[in-house]
C-alpha cells in the first residue's frame, strides 16, 4: 500500500449561504466517501476540514529572513479547504476513489517515502 494526499478545492461562498441542514447533508457525502474507500480495501489514515483561506497566514523565508502576510498564497477562485490523507494499492486505485471525493476538484499527490533519520 502506499499513501496518497486528496488535496480538496472549492469555492468558498458556499459558506455564505449554506445553512445547518446543508453542513449536514455535506458531511454525509464524505461519511459515504469514507465507505467507500474502505470498501476498496484502502483506508482513510487521516482528514481534516480547513477554516476559509481568509483566516490563513502566509510565511515566506527568503534571504533577508522570512516575511508574514495576511491571507492564503495566491488569490484563487477555489481555495484549499481540506485533505485526506488514504492509504491505497497504487495509483490507479487512489485515482479512482479521487473521483468518488466530494469536493469541486482534488489533487492526488503521492506521500514522499523517506528514509528514517
């Protein structure tokens, strides 16, 4: 098995006028998600909602030493609004349960096996 992050992007302004009911019927998506990926035969090794990019901060180092900015890196359309982090048998399998994940658009990266330090 092998790790892959789903990076999850969307638009933001659903926020705006979602209502409890909404929020509600959103996480039961990824409730079916979750079982779906276990039906697979993966597993889901860790996930997490992210607040709004507007709540993020921005560090930079550089060669003058590192600069903080209020905000997300880049103004985007769609923002980072949360991961999964899945544990599949290769690619073509975590491809395929990407496109079961309830979001507008996710990005599979596979996780960097490093060696222990």
């Amino acid at each position: 098995m092998a790790r892959y992050v789903f990076l999850m992007y969307d638009a933001e302004d659903w926020f705006d006028t979602v209502d409890e009911q909404g929020v509600t019927d959103e996480m039961r998506l990824h409730d079916d998600f979750m079982a779906a990926v276990s039906a697979a035969g993966a597993s889901v090794v860790a996930g997490e909602a992210l607040e709004r990019s507007s709540s993020a901060s921005t560090v930079r180092r550089g060669t003058a030493g590192a600069l903080v900015t209020d905000g997300p890196f880049a103004d985007t359309k769609e923002a980072l609004g949360g991961f999964y982090v899945i544990d599949a048998p290769d690619l073509d399998a975590a491809l395929r349960l990407a496109q079961l994940c309830p979001a507008g658009t996710v990005e599979v990266r596979p996780v960097m096996d490093l060696p222990d330090a």
